[in-house]
C-alpha cells in the first residue's frame, strides 16, 4: 500500500458539555467509559495502532492528563506516535485546529472518534486503500440499513432514506489533502443529521433538504450535489460489515456495542 494516513481519534465533549454516559459513568470524559473491562479509547486506539504501525495519531481532547494512563497512550507515546491535539468549540475547529498540530504530515488524513469501539485494524486500512484507489479527495465511510441489522437489530434505529438505499455512517472520513478539509463544512455546525433535521439545510443548502425529503436524491446523486456545493469530490464507501456502523452514542448503544465487543474481540 502507499503511504499511510495520519489518524485522528475525536475524544473531545461535545459542544463541551459532559456526556449522559461520562455522567453515569462518573467520568469528566465519555471516551473514558468503561466497556467491556476498557475504556472506549482504549478499544479504538487497540485498532488505530496497529492498522498502520507506521502511522501518526493524534487524539483531539480537552485535558489530555484525562487519559495519559491508558496503556495504549503510554504505549504510542513511548514509540513517538502519538500527540494530543487541544479539542476547540465544535468538530470542525477541533479538525482544523489538528490539521494545524500536524502541519503537512497531517494528510491524507483518516478520522474517526474515541467511541468506535468496534472498529479493526484490517476496516482502517480498507478505509484507506478504497480511498486511495480513487480519485475522490473525501471519503465517507457509510453502511446499508440491511447490513446494519444484520449486525444488530438494535444497532441503529435511524436512517438517511435515499431513493435507492438507505444507510447510516461509520464514524469513518478520509480527506486527501489541505484542500478537501472544505468538505468537513458540513459538520460546522456540530453534524448528527439524523436527529436535527435542520442541520441538513445550513449545511447543504434548502433545495437539497428539499430534494432529499422528497425522496428524489439517489446515494450517488446526493453525494454529487455535496460535491458541487463544496467544490471537493466527496465519495460515499458501503462498508459491507454493518457493525462498524454502531458506536457508543447512548444507554441502547452501549449495551449493543457491549454484546458485539463479547461476541466478536473478546471470544476470539
């Protein structure tokens, strides 16, 4: 394979409010909830690492000392890969603000957040090499409502509804260089799409949003007009594997994320 990416692990509170989950957990930081014996970093940073054991990764948090005893930070620190990057007011800034750390190492550049606790090193580097392999500057990295249920019933309940197909994400984005960081405008003003419906029309605009709930936009047709609206080609990739596809994002979450962690990372 090419070179290999800069990864950049989300671990920041968002919109810098203590999460439900961190709250019952009695932790400052949601990426320190404990599943399944482990701290959610710890599970993503046991699949960034060795994905590409050359690679650089960076963490966006608010306090780094929260999670400077975790042994995979202790361990990628040791080995000069790792740098904690300061987490800023929202997720894009907190990008930019990486991007800035990192200077032109930084790309290409694959996010994802310190609650994919189901991610692997062998999704990472497919990640990159279909990203690679094409001529898009940003990928995101989706899976098909059916491959998700194959998963797990339970592993989302909300979906974007396309003419052709619907789908939700993986907390998975490549961008190939400086220029593609135009397309991370979407998430300016904090992403979740699913569950603010009013987010879709600041960020892509009221004649897509209208588009879109009318059912008229297939996947490839969707991601065409992202493309125009931002000037960088922006590509979806289906993740067959629908359980990349859940993240630790609530209490249903968990317990989903918990049961596939005991049945695929810890009976293997």
């Amino acid at each position: 394979m090419s070179q290999s990416p800069t990864i950049l692990i989300m671990a920041g509170k968002r919109d810098g409010k203590l999460d439900p989950l961190a709250a019952r957990a009695g932790v400052s930081h949601k990426c320190r909830v404990p599943i399944c014996g482990k701290p959610l970093l710890q599970w993503t940073l046991e699949a960034a690492g060795p994905a590409f054991p050359d690679a650089q990764i960076l963490i966006s948090i608010h306090d780094p000392d929260v999670i400077a005893d975790l042994p995979a930070v202790e361990e990628l620190t040791a080995a000069g890969r790792l740098k904690m990057c300061e987490a800023q007011a929202g997720i894009v800034e907190s990008v930019e603000h990486a991007v800035s750390e990192a200077g032109d190492a930084a790309f290409p550049l694959l996010i994802t957040t310190a609650d994919s606790v189901l991610a692997e090193p062998g999704f990472l580097r497919n990640v990159h090499a279909a990203a690679m392999a094409n001529d898009s500057e940003a990928l995101i990295v989706l899976a098909q409502r059916e491959a998700i249920e194959a998963a797990h019933p339970e592993g989302q309940k909300k979906f974007y509804q396309f003419s052709d197909i619907a789908i939700s994400n993986c907390n998975a984005f490549w961008l190939r260089d400086r220029n593609a960081l135009k397309a991370a405008e979407a998430f300016r003003q904090g992403g979740q799409f699913a569950k603010q419906k009013g987010r879709i029309a600041k960020a892509f605009g009221y004649w897509n949003l209208i588009r879109f709930r009318m059912g008229w936009f297939t996947l490839e047709g969707a991601f065409a007009a992202i493309s125009r609206r931002f000037g960088v080609r922006v590509t979806p990739w289906l993740e067959k594997d629908g359980a990349f596809a859940v993240d630790v994002d609530n209490e249903r979450t968990y317990d989903v994320s918990e049961a596939l962690l005991k049945k695929r990372k810890l009976a293997a």
